[in-house]
C-alpha cells in the first residue's frame, strides 16, 4: 500500500518532479504475485495460491508477456 500511495498522495511532496518507478514496478509485484497469487514457472506464469481480491473490486485480470507468449491470469474476489 505505501508504493501505491507514494505518489497517489504525495508523501514525499515532489510527486510533480515525477513517479518513483520502483514505487510503481513494487505495485504492479504486489497485485500480480500478491493478490493474483501468480508463480513463475519455467512453462509459464501459474496462479499458485489463493486469489486476494478485494469484495469491492470483483474481478481482477491481467495479461502477462512471458518468453514471448501472452498469459491472461485473472481472479474474482471470493
């Protein structure tokens, strides 16, 4: 939650000089290997946990590019 809200909120008050890149690469790590449960696996990304989506946001997708070839993960709150 403090990558996403880094820059959404201005933490550091110089949100105009830019985004914090790590901040954003720690966000997109956090809802695909967090909240999707995604595992990387020499065939491919695999969903190998339970999915963590909130109630609230229902359905989560996300079209992954690995060696070359296109994954469509997704997860629906449970």
């Amino acid at each position: 939650l403090a990558s996403v809200e880094l820059d959404l909120f201005n933490r550091m008050e110089n949100t105009a000089l830019g985004v914090h890149a790590a901040c954003m690469g720690g966000a997109w790590q956090a809802l695909v290997f967090g909240l999707l449960g995604v595992q990387l696996t020499d065939s491919g990304p695999t969903r190998g946990r339970p999915v963590l989506i909130p109630k609230s946001w229902g359905k989560v997708e996300k079209r992954l590019l690995f060696r070359g070839q296109e994954f469509l993960i997704s997860g629906e709150a449970a």
